[in-house]
C-alpha cells in the first residue's frame, strides 16, 4: 500500500492519554493548511462512522485483550480503506491523533499482548504502509494524570488505568521510536505548550516545507 501520490503525506501525533498532543494537532494543521496544503484530520480509533462505532467500545466495554486488539485493527483497516488511503491517493495529506504506534504502547506494552500477535495484525492490516513522520509527545505518566485530572473530563477506560500501566505504555512507545528513529521524533512535552508547538513546527517545516 503506497501513497497514491508523492507529495502528499501522512503525519500521526502519540503519546500517552494527557501529553498535550490533540492541542498540538489543531496547531499543526493550521500550519499545513497556511501553506497552501489540503488536510484532512482525524483520529483513531475512530476516523470513519464505523470506526467511531468501534471507538465507543473499545473505550467503554471490558473486553480481552486480544479481542482489544483486533478491535483496534478492525477499525484501523477501515479507516485506512475508507479514508486515509483515497485521501492520499487524491493529493491531500492526513493528519491522525494516533495509529498503529499506540496499539503497540497500550496493547503490547500495556496489556502484555503477546508482540509476535502485534507484528502479525500490523502486516496483515497495512504491510508496507507506515506514516512518514510520527510526533511522539513524551511527558512522565504522574505530570498526564495530573493534567487529565484538571481537566475535568471524564475518564474513558484507558485513562482509568493505574500509574504503572502508563509506565509500561511509555516504555514501549519510547522502544517504538528506537526501533524507528527515521520516522519517529520524539518531543518532550514537559514544557509549555507554546515551546512544544515551536518544535513542532520547527520538525514539520524542515521535513516537508523547506
């Protein structure tokens, strides 16, 4: 599955639930858009009617964690067949709140998914398909609970989690961006939000529109 066009592109923002990345994503694609670049911005899961569908299970029902996990695919293969995919094709650049490097921090690093089942779903779903750029926002899981608990939104059944889950989702995504270092940038996202957004763009313009 490669893109239908060589200029468009597609750009995915992780991180654990409260490191500041959906503010970051409106930000970023307002950049894109100032420079003349046709965006559409998403989400998963989620991303398409079937996948919101998808979403409201797999953030509110109890369910094993490979039933989780397939779950996750499921909505990631339509999202990719129904949207991310014709978009590309057509010319216009994709902006997703996360992909398949979250299913890797929650359901392997977090759940204990056995990884090989992992590798097995990402080749099935999207083989020779990844983003071209990751932003990976790193922040210590005891500063994102404090952030999520100021929020006053909520919690879905991620977010309820205990401290040492989070610990075990960051862990992986920081050994995802080891293994990806040419996709992957890692950004600390201890820091203003306003620092954060300047890297942010600083990464973006100097990948894409210099």
């Amino acid at each position: 599955m490669k893109h239908g066009s060589s200029k468009a592109r597609f750009i995915t923002f992780e991180g654990i639930d409260g490191a500041g990345k959906s503010s970051q994503i409106d930000a970023a694609v307002a950049l894109l858009r100032a420079h003349g670049i046709v965006v559409e911005q998403t989400r998963e899961p989620g991303g398409t009617p079937l996948g919101e569908r998808l979403r409201e299970l797999l953030l509110h029902e109890s369910m094993d964690r490979e039933t989780e996990a397939m779950l996750m695919f499921a909505a990631r293969r339509e999202h990719l067949a129904a949207r991310i995919l014709p978009a590309l094709a057509a010319g216009r650049w994709v902006v997703s709140d996360r992909f398949t490097d979250a299913t890797y921090a929650y359901q392997v690093g977090g759940r204990g998914l056995d990884e090989a089942r992992f590798a097995a779903l990402e080749q099935w779903v999207h083989a020779d398909f990844q983003p071209d750029l990751t932003l990976l926002f790193d922040l210590p899981p005891r500063v994102a609970a404090s952030r999520l608990a100021g929020s006053g939104a909520a919690p879905d059944r991620f977010e309820r989690e205990q401290h040492d889950f989070f610990e075990r989702v960051r862990a992986a995504y920081l050994l995802r961006a080891q293994r990806h270092p040419e996709r992957i940038r890692v950004i600390d996202a201890h820091r203003s939000p306003e620092e954060v957004r300047a890297e942010v763009e600083t990464i973006i313009k100097a990948r894409f529109l210099s």
